[in-house]
C-alpha cells in the first residue's frame, strides 16, 4: 500500500528530487523523466530558502545557454555538446562564409569570429555590422525575434524546449518538434516552405488585408501566402525525421532521398543510376520554389521614418518597433542590438526587395557538377548613408555568381515536362565537355 502511495506521490510531484524542491511553490512545472531532480542541479539558487532574494542568490536563469551549457547539460551531455560546438548547425560557417567569401573578406571558423566594428569606417565594417546586427538572428546565443512564433530558448533549450507564443510552455525537454524548427527556419528560406508558406512583399500595397482593418496574422512577423505544402509534411513527417542528430549535432553526412525511396533505383528514364547521379530530386519535384532577388540593405545613421514608413514591416521586431515609436508622435532613436555581443550601435538596416516570386524556376549546377535549382542568396546590395546625408557606400554587391544551389523543401509529383528539359541539358553538358 505505502509503495503504491510513494508511486502515486513520484508521478505528480515529478521525482523524488523535485518534491524535495521549494522552486515548487512558485515554479509550478512539470519535467520529463530523465530530468526528474532539483531545480537547483542546473539553475543553481537556493531550494531550501523562503524568500525570493535568498532562493534566487547565484541563480542561473538560462542554464541551456552557450555561455553556460557545459556546466548544466554537459554534466550528462559533455558528448552531445563537444561534437554541436563543431557543427555546422551550431557554427553557421557554411551561411557566413559564402557571404563574406562573396564580398572578397576572410573565412570564419564560425559566426562568434565575426568581427564587431565600434563604427563604420570601412566596407567590410558595413558587412560585419550588417550580419551581427540584421542577419544572424537564428544562432544559439540569441532567443529569437519578438515575434510570437520566432522566440525561443537559447542553446539546447531552443530545440529541446517547446516555446509558443514568445513563451516557454514546458519544461519537459524532447525531441524537436517542427515547431521548434520554424522558430528559425521561418521566411522565404527552406524551413518554411515545407509548411506551404510564402512571404507577402514589404510594401503595404501588398499586404493590403481582403477585410479593410483586418490585418493578418503575423505569428513570424511576415504576412504569408498558403501555397502547396511539401507531400512529406502531408504525410505527417516532422523535420528531424530527415534531418537528425547525425546531421544537425554531430556534423555528419545527411540523408539523402534514396535512403527511403531506393525501390525508384534504375527506373527508366528518369531515375537510372547516371540521371541520379547528375541531377538533384528536387529539380524535377520542387512545386514551387521562393525567390527573393535583389536584398537591398541600406545602413541609415539618421532615417528618414516618413519615406520609410510604407515599408514599416521589414521582417526584423526591433526595426518595426522603431516605426511604432515613429508612428507614436515621437522622435526614434536609431540604434539596433548586436545579437551576439547584446550590445546597441547607432543606426538602422532598412531591406528592400527587387522582386519577390514564387513560380520561376532557375537551373544550374552545384559544386560536384549536379543539375540543381538555384537561389539568388548572394544577390546582396549595401549601402551606407551617413547623418549628413554623406553616403560612403553606395551599392557594393559580390561580383562574381549571386546563384547558389538549393533544394527547396517543397517536394511534389515530378514535374515531367520540366524532366524532359533536364534530360536535353545533360546531353549538351556532355556534348560540350572538352
């Protein structure tokens, strides 16, 4: 009877060690199995005081950060942790080192390496003040935008924990669920389309709502068009179902579309071993394919908020809550946070587009000499307006190839028309071969 009671007492108080905890009384949540004991094992603090100031002495508040993982998660996951250090997931090399090889600077062994420039006083400034302040929202020490859909934990936390509406919901860590992906992989990126989403444009003629004064949602902070989601994800399939551990923490070589559909192997015409091995899945597959040509990114020392204000929603919080303030009566003051460092410079990233699209579909070859679908990701413009209206920089973009290859996550019948024309594109690669 007792040893029932006791079960009973384990289950609802979450573990023996989590009885134990006064963080309890105020800290009503529930934890996983294995992560059944004191709070104080990773938040530190004090669970025997009665006192908010006391209990709450030497307390680590994100546990689950960089700065702090080692010393909470890696006491259990010291593993785990060494080998996502090195990753590209984690590192974001493969995405920082094709923009800044693109504008001719330096490789980086990962983003943290990116230099902070106190003030511009150079082109590369203007890029590195560009990708710590504007671009690099999706790394491990940052929570997130302050959208309710795009914040999230820091560290293990951001995938493990499961956050909703800009809050942390559980405490009960698991498997990442496709919504704690899409807390990053949101917008015109792979990520999003594999939901069937596709951005609206900037300008508000374009968000125009079909109810007047009915706005909608922007659980992204980015007004969207449903289109045709992925057949994989109307099959229920989450991302890590693809995408796992393997690849994602430990760096190693991701599955590909043969691990699961290797009866297709040697079907005549499209799918024999040479057209595989020449042509990427999604050449033929894609539906839809997101393009955004032309990111204008103009730093502004001293913006003008009323030429700027049809272009008030730029996909960045603390950009719009600068409108907001604008909007308000009152006089701005034009600084953004470096997300990796915390700290606020002076000036403002404002984005435009050249064409935003979803229909064209643009083919090239990837770095082992593939047929693949391509993406402007390079076709990058920067400016700089100085206070006095000086601009020291006025469209610097790469000059070399704005294309790169991508596989867009929106998988469908195979487009045989468009196979047709890959097949004619291979025999005149081969033709044309030296």
């Amino acid at each position: 009877m007792w040893l029932l009671v006791l079960i009973f007492f384990v289950l609802q108080t979450g573990g023996l060690g989590w009885a134990s905890s006064g963080c309890i009384k105020c800290h009503p949540v529930k934890l996983d199995t294995a992560h059944s004991f004191p709070c104080v094992r990773c938040h530190s603090g004090n669970d025997k005081a009665s006192r908010k100031e006391t209990a709450h002495q030497g307390l680590v508040s994100k546990p689950a950060h960089p700065s702090n993982w080692m010393a909470a998660c890696g006491k259990c996951h010291g593993q785990e942790i060494a080998s996502l250090e090195h990753s590209r997931h984690y590192t974001l090399s493969g995405v920082v080192n094709n923009v800044l090889m693109a504008f001719g600077l330096p490789q980086v062994k990962d983003f943290i390496e990116i230099p902070e420039p106190d003030r511009i006083k150079t082109k590369s400034d203007l890029l590195y003040d560009l990708m710590r302040r504007r671009c690099l929202k999706c790394h491990l020490f940052y929570e997130g935008e302050d959208y309710p859909e795009a914040r999230r934990g820091t560290g293990c936390a951001a995938c493990h924990l499961p956050y909703a509406g800009g809050e942390l919901v559980d405490h009960r860590f698991g498997k990442p669920s496709p919504r704690n992906c899409l807390h990053c992989h949101y917008g015109n990126r792979v990520g999003w389309d594999y939901y069937g989403f596709f951005a609206h444009d900037l300008p508000y003629a374009f968000r125009t709502p079909l109810v007047e004064g009915d706005l909608p949602a922007r659980p992204w902070g980015i007004e969207f068009h449903e289109m045709t989601p992925d057949v994989h994800a109307q099959k229920g399939m989450g991302c890590v179902d693809c995408h796992g551990k393997e690849e994602l923490m430990e760096g190693r070589t991701r599955k590909d579309c043969l691990s699961c559909h290797e009866k297709i192997l040697g079907r005549k015409p499209f799918h024999t071993r040479e057209v595989l091995g020449r042509v990427r899945c999604s050449v033929c597959h894609a539906v839809w394919m997101a393009r955004d040509e032309g990111l204008y990114l103009t730093l502004y020392e001293d913006p003008d908020w009323e030429e700027w204000s049809e272009f008030f929603v730029q996909e960045d919080a603390e950009v719009e809550d600068l409108f907001l303030t604008y909007f308000q009566g009152k006089t701005p003051v034009p600084k953004m946070k470096d997300t990796i460092s915390g700290q606020s410079r002076a000036g403002v990233w404002f984005l435009t587009l050249k064409r935003r699209s979803f229909e064209e579909v643009v083919l090239g070859f990837d770095s082992r000499g593939r047929l693949s679908l391509m993406r402007p990701i390079l076709d990058i413009h920067l400016s700089y307006v100085k206070a006095d209206g000086e601009v020291p920089v006025d469209d610097w973009h790469p000059k070399g190839p704005v294309e790169l290859p991508v596989s867009p996550h929106t998988i469908g019948p195979g487009d045989t028309f468009r196979s047709f024309e890959i097949l004619k594109k291979i025999r005149l690669r081969e033709d044309h071969k030296p």
